[in-house]
C-alpha cells in the first residue's frame, strides 16, 4: 500500500484559494484616494496656483 495522496490528486487540477485577496490598487479605498489625487491635479492645473488657507507650524 502507498501512503501518498498523489494518487487521489492525479488528473485533478489545483485549487484556488478559497479567498483571494484583493490587490490594494483594486481596493475601495485606493480607489477612492486616488480619485481624489487625480480631482486635485486637475484643479492645479486649471487654477495653475496653490493657496495654503490655515496653514499649521509644520
């Protein structure tokens, strides 16, 4: 007797997981930040200035 699980596994194909994640590009909030940067770009270059309004000590 062979104690080898091939035998069960042969001619089956592997599995995937069960749960694959999700890469972060793909993301709700990845999407969303991105969103944003692409929304401020545009308004940069339209407005073609940066005003800092409250600026902090940093």
């Amino acid at each position: 007797m062979i104690d080898d699980d091939s035998a069960v596994a042969e001619g089956s194909e592997p599995t995937a997981p069960a749960n694959p994640r999700t890469p972060y590009s793909q993301r709700p909030v990845a999407r969303a930040r991105r969103e944003k940067a692409h929304e401020l770009i545009e308004r940069l270059v339209a407005e073609g200035r940066v005003r800092i309004t409250d600026p902090d000590v940093d």
